[in-house]
C-alpha cells in the first residue's frame, strides 16, 4: 500500500512541476488567421522591415532578418545575424536551420505563410492603409511590446 501511495505522490509531483514549467502563450491575430506564440520568444526572425524597426525600437533581440537592410537599421548586416532571404523570396534552407521561436512577416510574404509556419511559429503584421496608426499600434506595439514581452507603456 505504501508503493501505491508513493507512485502517485509522485505522480502528482511530476505533474505540477511540469504544470510549473509550462510556457505561457499568447495568441496573436493576424491577416492568415491566429498564430499561438511563446511568450519571450528567444530566436525570432523578422522578415518584414516596419517590424524590425518595431523590435529595434523597443530594444528586443533579432535573431535573423533578410539579407540587406539600409539605412538606419544597416547594423542588422552585420554577421552575427543570420541572413535569411529576401523580403520577396525567404531562404527556406536557413531558417530551417536556425530553428527559430518565432517568424515576424509582413504582407509581401502573405504568399508564403503556409511554409513559413511550418518552420516556426509565424505571424503577418500589416497595417491598414485607412487607419495606420491605429493598426500600428495594435498589431506592433501592443501586440509585440506589451503583450508578447511584457514591456509596459
């Protein structure tokens, strides 16, 4: 009898530490439908330059983009981010390789959603052209800074 007890004491143990351990999740809708993403992802990719700005901005960590960014944001050239792709045509090979947490896109690789999320977690943010600001900051800053990485406001 002591066995039985024991074996399930254990049981629940097991069970509530990995409860503990669990990752919180978001959920995040966008233009291809809904997408649950691990809070704080540590390996994401940004395929889309208004959301590598946004990541900028806010100070997150990228771990890849396309393979040229100009202006401002050229520091991303730099080898210690992996170098992906396009924004018209992404590297399949490379992000499969990396095995990123989280794919950022925008609307030019709407096209390509199906395969992307097949490699990691992705979302589409886009901005609505007849209310940008209001899209803005509901997919990018609320959505990206608040909601995925707790930054507060």
């Amino acid at each position: 009898m002591n066995l039985k007890k024991s074996i399930i004491a254990f049981g629940l143990i097991l069970g509530l530490s990995a409860a503990a351990f669990a990752q919180e999740t978001i959920t995040i809708k966008h233009s291809k439908g809904e997408t649950v993403i691990p809070k704080n992802p540590k390996k994401v990719v940004i395929m889309d330059l208004s959301a590598l700005e946004t990541y900028h901005e806010l100070g997150i960590p990228v771990a890849g983009t396309v393979d040229k960014v100009s202006g401002y944001l050229d520091e991303y050239n730099d080898a210690k981010y992996a170098k992906l792709g396009g924004v018209m045509k992404p590297n399949f090979e490379a992000l499969e390789a990396l095995k990123p947490d989280l794919i950022i896109t925008g609307g030019r690789q709407s096209s390509k959603y199906d395969s992307l999320s097949m490699i990691a977690p992705t979302v589409i943010f886009g901005s609505d052209a007849d209310d940008f600001w209001t899209s803005f900051v509901d997919q990018k800053i609320t959505e990206i800074g608040e909601k995925l990485y707790d930054i507060k406001f």
